[in-house]
C-alpha cells in the first residue's frame, strides 16, 4: 500500500509521514529531501540554479540514497543535517521547478515507492508520483502555525521572517503543489501529533480491509 501526504511547507508532513511509517511499519520516502539534496549538491558545485541541462545531469548521475533512519546522502556526503539550511530553503524551489529534474526525481520516487509498503511525502505525490496510492492525505494548517512550527526547526530567524519567508515559498512553490481530487484533507492547526496519526492510521486500516 502507498499512502500519499501531500501539502505545503510547515503543515506536518515530516513529522506525521515519519511516525506514522513507524507505527505502520511502512517505508518512509521523503521526496522533498530529494530535491533539497540536489540542491546541496549544486551549490556546493557551483553549478547555477537556472542552469537546466546540468542539474538533470547532476540529478541523474547522483542518485539520493536514504539509511534506515533519517539519513541522506549524496555523492557520498551525508547531508542530513546541511540540506534543513536556511540558504537550500531559499535556493530548493527553483531547482525543483525545472520539469526536467522533476522527471528525475520522480522516476527514482515510483521505483523508491514500489519496494514495498510506503508513506510518501511531498507536494505532488498523489496527483503525479503515485496517481494509484490507496490513501491521499492533504495535510494543511493556519499559516502562523505553520510559521512556528518552521521556526521551531530552524536558528537564528524570528516567526516573522520564518512567516514571510513561507509565504514567499508557498508562491514559489505553488505550481508544483497539487491537492488530488480523492485526497481526504486533514487539518492539524489544532491536533496533536499523534490525533493526526492515529486519524490517518484508521483511514489506512480502514483502505487496508
Ligand atoms: O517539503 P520540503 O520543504 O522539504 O520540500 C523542499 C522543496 O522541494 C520545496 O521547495 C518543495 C519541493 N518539493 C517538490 O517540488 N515536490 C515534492 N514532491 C517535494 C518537495
């Protein structure tokens, strides 16, 4: 089974497609750690975030390997921890806008998803990855709890840059970001952690029977 989580930056994703893999044994695939890793990878060689042809070489020559917990490697770095950076926030959008590294990455994100039972996160997975996932999920919350809960993750900045800067990432964002028709949304302004699971976890079981 594929569960598909789908929606902005700041409503949850991370968190609710990690535990929720966890409680359901399920593979976790982060597909938006694909493209920041990418990213990491092209300033650190110095190649121009416009520059199409080289990104989709570099996209296809270094393919982003994940360990059984939360690492990413690429080109043998381990960028765990340099890809949650402010400067790849600002930088990941417009890598990720070129469809011809879209259609790297994605490619790698069927094959990735075709393992085995997986919860997949991102902006287009059940409209585009993974049109046949069994379950869609549109996660969405208020945008200044999204803002606090980016800030929480990040040093150095106040709520209202992170505020801003979310905005302004939404706006770039906007054209690969696609709700699926058949995608239940599921609001977590005001749940906890484990509400939205244990919601999503019935609906899997739910699908499942
Ligand atoms: O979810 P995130 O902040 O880690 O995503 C990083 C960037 O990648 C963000 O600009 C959205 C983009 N992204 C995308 O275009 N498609 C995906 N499936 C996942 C992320």
């Amino acid at each position: 089974m594929i569960v598909a989580i789908d929606g902005p930056a700041g409503a949850g994703k991370s968190s609710v497609a990690r535990a929720l893999s966890a409680r359901l044994r399920f593979r976790y695939l982060d597909t938006g750690a694909m493209y920041r890793a990418l990213t990491w990878l092209a300033l650190r060689q110095g190649i121009a975030l416009d520059d199409v042809t080289s990104l989709e070489e570099l996209a296809r020559e270094n393919p982003i390997e994940f360990d059984e917990g939360e690492g990413v490697t690429i080109a043998g770095h381990d960028v765990t921890a340099r890809i949650r950076e402010p400067v790849i926030d600002s930088s990941v959008p417009i890598v990720a806008r070129h469809p011809e590294v879209r259609e790297v990455m994605r490619e790698r994100q069927r094959a990735l998803g075709e393992q085995g039972d997986s919860v997949i996160e991102g902006r287009d997975i059940g409209v585009v990855v993974a049109p046949h996932a069994e379950l869609k999920i549109w996660l969405v919350a208020d945008p200044r709890v999204r803002a606090e809960r980016r800030h929480a993750e990040r040093d150095g900045i106040t709520v209202d840059m992170t505020a801003d800067d979310m905005r302004r990432r939404d706006e770039r964002d906007a054209g690969n970001t696609h709700r699926a028709e058949d995608a239940i949304e599921v609001d977590t302004t005001s749940l906890s952690l484990e509400q939205v699971i244990d919601r999503i976890e019935r609906l899997v079981r739910e699908r499942a029977a």
